[in-house]
C-alpha cells in the first residue's frame, strides 16, 4: 500500500518509512544504504559514526499539485533504469560499453559517471559520455524524524525543515553545468544532468527556461526522471520522465534568473528604491 506523503522522510535507509520487512529493519539497524550496497555515506555533522539515511522528503511548493517524495540523496539515483534510459536515448548503437566512476575533468572538478565505448576485448576506447546526478538538499535537520523510526519504528512528532531548492539547482548545480559544459563543448562531446521531474518543475516555476529543447545535437542535456509508487514491489521506483537539452547561450538564460516578463521596470525600481530611502530617513 503506498505510503501517505507528508513533510517529512519518505525513505529511509532505502524503504519507505511505514515498511517494516526484515530487510527494512536490518537495514536502518545497519546503516546500510541498498542503492550503494554499503554503509549509508551521509553522517551527521555532529555525530559522524551516525548516518543519516533519508533518500527522498515529502514536500508540496507553489510549482507542485500536491506532496510528492522529492530526492535528497544523489545515490538514490543509482537504479538500472537511469543507465539504460541514458545509454537507449544518447548511444543505443554501442554494443560495448562501461560505466567508469567519479572521473577528473581537470578545472572543472569530477564527473559522476563516464560511460566508455570500447572494443570487444574492453582494450581501446573510442567515445564516451559525461553524466552527472543532482538531487536536492535541506535547511535545518529532519533527522529527528529518523531518530523517531528507530526509537519508535513510526514518527512521533513533527520537526522543522526546510528544502533547498535554489541552492541545489541554481547555485550548485546550474554552476556545474556551466563549467562541464564549457569543458564538453570544447571536446565536441555530450554531458546529460540527471535530475527529479519535480526539480525541473522548480526551475520552470522559477527561472527562463525558454531555451530549453530537445536536439540531440546540443551539448547539455538533462533527463528528468519521476518517483512512482510500486504496489507489486511495495516501493518507489524512478521511471524516466521528460528529456530536455540545450546549448550555453541556454544556460546563461537560467543563470541570469527570472524571465525578463518578470523584471521591475527602472521606474519601479527607482521608486522603490526612494521608498526605502523615505523609510530609512535618508530622503525626505
């Protein structure tokens, strides 16, 4: 039965909160993260033998219809689905591929994943692919929740915290597809940025996104990928959503902020600059 989606964590170690299956137990008793196959990566600041373990949070903004689980962990992201639906849209014809990891782009930090086109004895490469994940962060802790789950093994009380929304993918991320795009562009290569539908329906509701298309022959592209509930499997599973691409010019676009409908004429700046001056007593 899925889950109810509120504000608060929604995964947990991996399961969804209301899963009491003994893998769900051994797992929040073991830190362990079933997306990487290890220990849960994520301490406290605090407390760094602690883990924190939430996968995705419940949140409904002004852009969403109602409470969706928004990811907050870029390993969530590390389901078979992702890879294939990158390798059948950008390179289906290779035949022999892998998946390298955490490679160095030089200036430009390192990439999550590369994917390499080699020969059939893995000997010479021939092409490769750049691909990076990008989930979202908080303001303040929803750990408590978590210490709840184990204490309790359900969540007692409600606790404060907030989604960073602008950070994660304006500041952060829209930064690093600025400076890895520069760097793929100038290869003639292709870099793709897997985000949550819901983190494009942000950046939609928030900034000039009118550049962005679908042309396979742009640099940048971003795939977008939808958490949707399981009954069979009893979990949330991604499932690929909406392709979107576009060049630099595009994400100088996204950079610079609200669609230019949106900005203040000067008149209105001005006055609202003369306002605050009325206010603060340095104009009459």
């Amino acid at each position: 039965m899925k889950p109810q989606i509120g504000r608060y964590p929604i995964e947990v170690f991996g399961y969804t909160y209301t899963d009491r299956c003994q893998a769900a137990i051994n797992a929040r008793q073991t830190q362990f993260c079933p997306f990487l196959g290890r220990e849960c990566t994520k301490p406290r600041k605090s407390e760094p033998h602690i883990k924190v373990g939430i996968c995705s949070l419940g949140y409904k903004g002004s852009f969403l219809e109602e409470f969706e689980p928004v990811i907050v962990c870029p390993f969530r992201f590390l389901e078979d689905i992702v890879f294939k639906s990158i390798h059948d849209r950008f390179f289906p014809e290779w035949e022999n591929y892998h998946w390298i990891k955490e490679v160095n782009m030089g200036v430009s930090g390192n990439v999550d994943f590369v994917a390499v086109k080699t020969d059939a004895e893995c000997k010479q490469v021939s092409d490769f692919f750049c691909v990076e994940f990008q989930a979202n962060g908080t303001t303040g802790s929803p750990y408590p929740y978590v210490k709840d789950l184990l204490n309790c093994g359900k969540y007692d009380k409600s606790y404060t915290f907030g989604l960073n929304w602008a950070n994660e993918f304006m500041k952060t991320m829209m930064q690093q597809v600025y400076k890895k795009g520069q760097v793929v562009n100038a290869w003639g290569k292709k870099i793709v940025f897997v985000i949550q539908d819901v983190a494009m329906a942000y950046l939609e509701d928030a900034v000039d996104t009118s550049d962005l298309r679908q042309d396979m022959n742009d640099t940048i592209h971003f795939m977008t990928y939808k958490m949707e509930w399981d009954d069979e499997l009893s979990r949330f599973r991604l499932e690929a959503s909406k392709w979107f691409s576009t060049d630099l010019n595009g994400i100088n676009k996204i950079l610079a902020g609200a669609h230019s409908d949106l900005y203040l004429t000067e008149r209105q700046f001005l006055n609202n600059a003369i306002k605050k001056g009325r206010e603060d007593g340095v104009l009459e």
